[in-house]
C-alpha cells in the first residue's frame, strides 16, 4: 500500500517539474547568488573591523620581511575581496544594457544557460572569498604572534 494518495503524487510531479523548469532554475540561481553576494559584503566588513581593532596597530614595528608578509596578504585578500564581490554583483545583475532573446526556445535557453553561469560564478565567488579570509586571519594572527622590533 502506498502512503501518498495519486492526488499527493501528482501534486509533488507538478511541483517537481516547476522547480526544475529553466525560469524557476535561474531564480533559485539568483537568489543564491544575492544571499553570497550579501554574505561577502558583510564578511569584508567584520574582517576589517577585526583586523584594525586587534591587529599590530603599527606594522613597522615587524620587521621587514614579516611586515611585507602582512601587506601582501591584506593587499592580496583586498583583490580577492573585489574580485569576488564584482563576480557576485555581474552574477546577480549581470551586464547592463543586454538585451533578452524573443523566441520561446531562445528564452529557456538563455534560462538554462544563465542559471548555470550564476551557479559557477557563485562557487568561484564564494572559493575567492574563502581564500580572501584565510589571508586576512593569516595576516592578523602574524601580527599578534610575532613580536614587533623593540
């Protein structure tokens, strides 16, 4: 005996094709894609506020190859920062002034296809801000453990 009645299961079959249809696809794709984008604007916040609070408050104190460490690093994860944070905006938003193909095939199409370039311009966002965050902790515990030239 089956727990679903034929009325449930067709139900979930409508469901199941509306979420995989290419406008549905391309929606939950932008949605990711806003929350990443709004999770790296705050995480570049906290980051910096971290950072300029507990960091050395005087890197030329380190000594000189230990301070260009540190400055490549925050240089480094600033880049990664702007990288990924333009990947998320042209992800969400993408290039101004495009026009939208007319034809009914042409649209699910561009559905489909755009999804998919959302999806893979989040997850190299999303691994750039992850490597942006490591140099950034990496930068500020070097400037907590090593000591400063007296």
């Amino acid at each position: 005996m089956n727990e679903f009645t034929p009325e449930q299961l067709r139900d979930a079959d409508a469901r199941a094709a509306e979420m995989t249809s290419p406008p549905r696809q391309l929606a939950a794709a932008l949605q990711q894609a806003e929350g990443y984008r709004n999770f790296l604007t705050t995480l570049t916040g906290l980051l910096t506020v971290i950072f300029v609070l507990k960091g050395q408050e005087n890197l030329a104190k380190l000594a000189p190859g230990v301070r260009w460490s540190v400055v490549g690093l925050l240089a480094g994860a600033f880049l990664l920062l702007i990288t990924a944070s333009w990947m998320m905006v042209s992800a969400v938003h993408e290039r101004p002034g495009r026009t939208l193909p007319l034809g009914a095939v042409q649209i699910l199409r561009y559905e489909r296809d755009r999804a998919r370039t959302v999806r893979r311009m989040t997850g190299w966002a999303g691994r750039l801000g992850l490597v942006a965050v490591l140099a950034v902790a990496a930068a500020a515990l070097i400037t907590w453990i090593l000591p400063g030239r007296s």
